[in-house]
C-alpha cells in the first residue's frame, strides 16, 4: 500500500529528522513498540512532551484502532474541525469516513430542550443512527461528548472499537477523562487539562499509518 503520509522527499526527511529529535528527547518511557508511534505523532503535532506522560492507552487499544479502520470503521468525532483536519483521502483507502453530528438541527434542539450540551446529543444521535458500535470515536474538544459516551457504554452496552477520549479544557475534561480509565472498551486517554483537535486528529492519523504499513 502506498505511503499514507503522502510526502516529498524533502517532507519525509524533514519528519523522519523530526521524530528522531523526539525520541531523542523523550528518553526512556513505559510504551509499548505499538503505542509509541501514536504517542510520538501526538508529540509531534503539539511540540508537548508532557503527552510522554499523560497518555494512557486501554489493553490492545492501539489494535483495536488499527483493525477497525482496516475494516472500514467510521471515525465518529465530537466536532467539525476534527472531521476537516482528517485526510479525507487516507480514510478512503480503507473506506472509512468521519462524521460529526453537531450541527445538525435535530440535535440542537435536542441539546436545547434538555438542557445538555449539543456534543452530548451528537453522540446521542450516533449511537441511535447505529454507527456508535464498531466506531473509532475521536473526541478532542467536548468532555460532555466523552461523558456521554462513557454512560452509554455503562447502560445502553454501546461498544465502539476505540475512544479516543483527549478533550482539552478547564470544567470536567480532567475528570471525563479520568472516568474514561473505566471503560470496558479500548481506550486512549489524554489525563489532565490538555488535548485538542491537533491531539486527536494526530492520533487518528497515527493509526492509520500504522493500518496503512508505513510504520511497525
């Protein structure tokens, strides 16, 4: 299969050196051969090394990622710019796609009637449309969207393949995520305040190199 990175020379020498400052610099850490690849492309889209230490990743989570996008798996995200930073083209090949329920008026004016939040309602409306199960589900930006996501795994007995749970802010991410731990699903979690949009779609696209054959 074709390079998903989809580089110039001059790019993949400029990356290659990149990850090698990274390793470089991390030093020693607990991951696994499997795990290391996501963690140094988070690392590599924020310039953060705390990610050396925050994240946490659920037993097989990285192979269950893998092996939902290898078979097709819609990556389920709480916002849009998640949907718009992923390449559209890389997800083809495996013949997957993004989707993001936000907008859509149904779940504001679910979000608005309930009092909840409209990230909460969009995960709501996945897992009744029935593209919960079997998802990979990058969360970045929403810690309602994660919290819903934990309860309906808890009681409605979803099971999405992967959540990557890595919200960033300042009310309840910190706390979502720790709850996130839990989960009887595969996980990858970002602890503490930080994450973002750059986080998850990093770790989305990390796991498809990984699909694709162009890392171990």
């Amino acid at each position: 299969m074709s390079d998903m990175r989809q580089l110039t020379e001059a790019g993949r020498r400029i990356e290659e050196a990149s990850f090698a400052i990274i390793d470089a610099e991390a030093g020693p850490h607990g991951y696994s051969p499997a795990q290391w690849p996501v963690v140094r492309r988070i690392i590599h889209a924020t310039a953060d090394f705390e990610f050396a230490r925050t994240l946490s990743f659920g037993p097989g989570a990285v192979e269950a990622g893998v092996a939902a996008l290898r078979a097709g798996a819609t990556v389920l995200a709480d916002v849009q710019m998640i949907v718009a930073g992923l390449s559209r083209q890389r997800l083809a090949t495996f013949g997957s796609e993004a989707r993001c329920f936000i907008g859509d008026a149904d779940v504001v004016s679910s979000a608005r009637e309930g009092g909840g939040t409209r990230a909460a309602a969009a995960m709501r409306k996945a897992a009744r449309s029935g593209l919960l199960d079997g998802a990979l589900v990058a969360i970045g930006n929403a810690p309602t969207a994660l919290g819903e996501v934990h309860r309906l795994v808890l009681q409605e007995g979803a099971r999405p393949a992967l959540v990557i749970g890595v919200p960033v802010g300042f009310v309840g991410a910190a706390e979502a995520k720790e709850a996130a731990l839990a989960l009887p699903v595969p996980y990858l979690v970002a602890r503490g305040r930080k994450g973002g949009t750059p986080v998850a779609v990093a770790a989305v696209h990390a796991l498809l190199a990984v699909a694709s054959g162009a890392w171990p």
